[in-house]
C-alpha cells in the first residue's frame, strides 16, 4: 500500500493549544507565572529540555494559579504546548525564560501603564506586540514566512481582504512565488473570475504529495477503505478518514446508478465524517431529513460537477480534491480565529464590517514599502527573542513623521503638521468609528438584552455579542459604558471618559493588572445641570462581596477624585445587577459625614453616592429618559430624607 505523508500548505501564528479568551491577559498571567515560577529557588537552575519533571511542575504551577482549568493526562506536554505559542512570538526562549521582550512587556503589564510611546500612536504593550510579529516566523514544509509581514504585502496591494480572503486565502501564502498567485487570483475573484476553492485546490494540487495521492486514487483498479484512507492524508491517524470509504461507495452509487434510496444514507454517512457539515452543505439542499428521506435525488444541489460526472476517472479526480478542498478549508478555519488573536495585539489591524484592513496611521507609515517588506517576509530574523527597534527589523520600517504627514495627506487627505494634529486625527477617526459601532452592535435594544445577561450571568452569550479578549466584568463597565453615552444624547468625549484598554476596532480587553477601570463622565454646564463629573462605579459582586468589596473603595474613589481635583459637584453612581441593603445604607450614611484622605484633608460635605441596579438602567434606555432629566431625579433622591429601607424604590425606582 502506497503512504503519503501529508505536507503543510499553509502558516498560522502561536498554537491551537493557546487559543483561550481574555487572550491578552493570559499572556500577561503567564508570563507573570513564568517569571514566579523560574525564580523559585528549586527551579532557577533546572533545565526544560527533556525534563518531564519540571515539565509537570510547571503544569501544576499554571493549573494552582488558575491558568489552566482541569487535569492533563499528560502533564508535561501540555505544559510545552501551552508555552510554545509565547516561543513562537519570542516572549520566551526554548527553555521557557522570559526573553527580553518579555521581561519588558511583563513590566508594562505590572505598571498599568499602557498608554503609548510611539509615533503610531498604539499602546506600549500593542507596540511590543508589532515588533514582535513583524519579526514572527513558521516554518511551512521548509518555506520560511512571517505571517504579519504576509497580511502587511497583501493589504498593501489590496487595500483589504474580506474575512473569506483571510481565512482560506492569505495563510496559503507561504512563498514569495505561491503570495504573488494567490494576490493575483484575488484580484481575478474580484473581477468575477474564478472562485476561492478555485484558488485553494490550486494550491494544493501543485504538491507533490497531493499529486502522486490524487493520480493512485484515480489509478486504483478497485477502490478500498485501505486506499481511502492512503489518500486521505490524515495528520493525525489514518484511521480518522475511514467513514469517508462508505461515503464514497454511496456517492458513487448515486452519481452511476441514480439511487433515490441511498440519498438518506449518504446523508446519515455525512454525520460520521468529522467535517460532514461541509459536504452536507455542498451537496443537500436541505438540513430536514424528513424532507432528504421524501425527496430523495431531488434533495441534492443542482449544478454540482461532482453529481453530474460521465466517467469514473473524473468521479474520483473530483471526489479527491472536494474532500482535501473541505480538509483544508475546515483547517484554515480553525487557525483564523487564532490568527486575528495575534493580529489583534499589534493594535494595526482592523477587523470590521467582513473586512480585514489597516488601521489609518499604521497604513500612512507602511503604505510606500511593499516591495521592499516583501524582502524580509520568507526569511527568519536572529533576533526574535531580542528587544530591537524597528530599524534593526529593517531600515525602512523606521518611522518617518514626515512621510506619516504626507501619507495621511495623499491618502486620507487628512492635513497635519504636528504631533498633536495626528494625534486629534487619531482620536476623531476613532470616535467616528465608535459611534458607527454604537449603531451597528449595540442599539437600545442590545444594550438592554446585554444588561439581562449580565443578570443572568449568560456569559457565553455576553462575550459572543461583545468579544472574547476581556473578561465579563470588564464588558459590564464597557457596555455601562456605552449605555451612559446613550442616555448623555451621546454628548462628551466617551473614548476619554471610559477608563479601558480597547483593541483597534474599539472593542474592550482585560489586562492582568486591573485597576482603575470606572467611568468617569463630564458634563458641561447647561440649563439642566451645573459643570460637574459623574464616577460611574460598575461591579458583579453580590450579597456579601458586594459589601466587603465595594463599599470602602466607592467612597474612596470618589473622595480621593474630589480632593484631588478640587470639584466639589463630582458625585459617583455605583451600578450593579443586584444591591445589597447595606451597601445602599452605607452610601446613603456618605450623605451627612466628610471624607478625610492623607494628613486629615477632607471633603467640605459629605459624599454624593447613588445605587443604581441595572434593572432602573434597562427601563431608563426602554423609555428613553435623558440624562437631563435624571440629573434633577438623582439630585432629588440625594437630598431626600426617605428612611433607607424605602429610600431606593420611592426614591429611584419610581421616579425613572
């Protein structure tokens, strides 16, 4: 029986075995781990290569500091797996140290300082993360490609790619040669030429594996599990691909014998292939299998070639490349997912609308050098695991504030002479992009369906609609967020007033650190309200962690902010899914007592502290009462002298 290794075609950046929510802070928590771990006294010196011992004891290590969920049967792979992904970006060298770099994003990340450093105008952290993937690399069947250097070229001579050109097409980019055919056929695509398994099945049947596999498939006299299995090509187990050889003699059977019958049991057979929802959907017009048993022939796609063969050597030629064009497909798919993780870091790229694109300042510095990236993406870099600037990357990529102002120019037809004006550029760009956001995702309705949910603790649902690169806590105060700018007629500066780290495409991440994440609102004076600032105070807590963790740090922010700033008229909304009654009574206390800080310096008069559930916010979005309106609602509940115990529901429940 002839054997045919299987070959990769494609590149992905990190590793499937790292693919995990809060994606940035796990990074951030790891590399913390790491650190801990290795200056443990018993650890400093052991060495990692080939020691399954401190391989577990790693393992154990992430798994009693809450890194991994569960029990591994095997221990120490799991913990090379888990690490190797920070390998591959250089945040870690091969004995799981923490490189330069990494020592350097560990410091940003336990600073809580993030704010940017750099004439592009991204976040420390997301500068390091840039320098990093540019100098990335994977090693494809021999072929060297740095997978963000790949997406920089084609952006460049495309201008974007759709989420479909990102997932099946750009990782297939593996040389200079193969990169060039696949942006050409890109370009064909969007004349209307050609097709995307097209270009995709191309790819692959210039291999030699793919083509030795797929002429022994056609030349077989007589078609075995054993010869399915041979030109399946699993990675893992041949073993895998034997449901495909009952698939095919059903297939087979209704192509040349027009059998109404065995449509139903090619339909069951489908469910057994690991990746049959593909071949469901090519080849079913229907999911109902009632409908499949009734309809029989009539249930399958028209116009399918494969349906329609005349001979059995095109049969098997087209069976091949459908079942290795799904095999791929169903790969690239599993990897985009972690590809936008890792591209998503650098804080260049945008990920909006169906389409992959460059963030405006990233795309004016890199715009003039695609030909000359081009030379530095199928090559490795030495100094991966060394913090170097951009120059030492390549020359070219130095940043050139000049040519940033002419390029925003010429593209844009953006003027600016300063870095202050590029800065405002940045800052407007992004506010017009969070309100598109705004109206897009997160309408009346979808911000009070996302408030039930916090509720109900849905949290699979909450980071399906928002995103999975923050915990849920911090999705509360970000979609609190939001759900204030509605109220406030959308009036103010809300990329300045919600205190979060937010992605490119302005959605919210958690960081390691935490810290100050509320909300800080300023109002100007109008004929409703004086000038003041609202502290908008979000937490999940409940019953008695409310209590033990609220009540000091609320009163103390606000106090603190007031002392500091000077504004007498700040208050501090507290909101929460659900209010303790003695966390209620402790605001209300604030009322009639002064607030010292350091060296007994004190609040003139007490502190203006109002509970509010997101129950009351839910109705506040449903009826549409502004925040004008609220402001005299909660200056009147303040000073109101309702008994604590009634205070709330007379006060603020039936007042909104």
């Amino acid at each position: 029986m002839s054997h045919f290794p299987f070959t990769s075609y494609c590149w992905a950046v990190g590793t499937t075995s790292f693919r995990t929510v809060n994606f940035n802070i796990q990074i951030e928590r790891q590399l913390a781990l790491l650190d801990e771990f290795w200056n443990m006294p018993e650890n400093k010196d052991t060495p990692w290569a080939s020691n399954d011992i401190v391989r577990s004891d790693l393992y154990h290590f992430f798994q009693k500091n809450g890194l991994v969920v569960g029990t591994a049967l095997r221990p120490a792979k799991d913990a090379r797996q888990i690490t190797s992904g920070l390998v591959d970006i250089g945040l870690i060298d091969h004995e799981r140290r923490l490189s330069s770099v990494g020592k350097i994003l560990l410091r940003i990340s336990q600073s809580g300082d993030f704010s940017s450093d750099n004439l592009l105008q991204i976040s420390a952290d997301s500068f390091i993360y840039l320098k990093q993937l540019l100098k990335t690399s994977t090693d494809v069947d021999g072929d060297i490609a740095r997978p963000y250097v790949v997406l920089a070229y084609a952006l460049l001579q495309l201008g974007q790619l759709t989420d479909e050109e990102f997932t099946y097409l750009l990782p297939l980019c593996t040389t200079e040669a193969n990169t060039k055919t696949i942006i050409s056929g890109i370009k064909d695509l969007r004349c209307n030429n050609g097709s995307i398994d097209d270009i995709i099945v191309s790819r692959l049947m210039v291999m030699d594996n793919y083509k030795m596999a797929r002429d022994y498939f056609i030349s077989a006299e007589r078609i075995t599990e054993s010869v399915i299995t041979a030109v399946g090509m699993n990675r893992k187990s041949r073993a895998y691909d034997k449901p495909y050889y009952p698939f095919y003699k059903t297939l087979y059977n209704i192509v040349f014998n027009y059998d109404d019958g065995a449509v139903s049991t090619l339909y069951e057979q489908s469910k057994k292939i690991k990746i049959g929802k593909w071949w469901r959907k090519y080849l079913f017009k229907t999911s109902s299998t009632k409908a499949i048993k009734r309809d029989g022939l009539s249930a399958l796609n028209d116009n399918i070639p494969l349906l329609s063969v005349k001979n059995e050597s095109e049969f098997k030629r087209l069976f091949f490349e459908q079942m290795h064009l799904f095999k791929a497909k169903a790969n690239l798919s599993d990897y985009a997912d972690l590809n936008t993780r890792y591209f998503k870091t650098t804080d260049s790229i945008l990920f909006v609308d169906g389409t992959v694109k460059f963030d405006v300042i990233p795309h004016c510095w890199l715009h003039d050098y695609a030909d000359d990236i081009l030379n530095i993406a199928f090559e490795k870099s030495a100094d991966l695991d060394s913090d170097i600037d951009l120059f030492g990357i390549a020359n070219y990529l130095t940043i050139d504030e000049h040519r940033l102002h002419e390029n925003l120019k010429a593209i844009y037809n953006i003027t600016v002479t300063t870095a202050d004006d590029v800065r405002k550029v940045i800052h407007d760009e992004r506010c017009a992009r969070f309100n598109a956001l705004v109206d897009e995702r997160f309408d009346r309705v979808t911000l009070i369906d996302l408030l039930q949910k916090f509720e109900q603790r849905d949290d699979n649902a909450i980071r399906h609609m928002v995103t999975n690169n923050a915990d849920i806590p911090t999705i509360f105060e970000y979609i609190l967020g939001i759900a204030w700018y509605v109220i406030s007629d959308r009036h103010g500066d809300i990329l300045s007033y919600m205190n979060l780290s937010l992605e490119a495409d302005l959605l919210p991440r958690s960081h390691a650190t935490g810290g100050n994440a509320d909300i800080e609102y300023q109002y100007y004076e109008t004929s409703n309200y004086p000038a003041h600032r609202l502290l908008l105070e979000a937490t999940l807590a409940e019953s008695s962690n409310q209590r033990r963790m609220e009540m000091e740090p609320v009163s103390r922010h606000l106090g603190e902010y007031i002392l500091r700033t000077g504004n007498a008229d700040a208050y501090c909304i507290f909101v929460s899914t659900f209010l303790h009654p003695s966390v209620v009574g402790d605001f209300r206390s604030w009322k009639n007592r002064a607030y010292y800080g350091r060296n007994y310096a004190s609040t003139n008069e007490g502190l203006k502290i109002l509970p509010l559930a997101t129950s009351e916010i839910k109705t506040i979005l449903e009826r549409k009462i502004s925040y004008d309106k609220l402001y005299s609602i909660f200056e009147t509940a303040y000073r109101s002298n309702e008994p604590v115990p009634t205070w709330y529901d007379y006060e603020i429940v039936n007042s909104v």
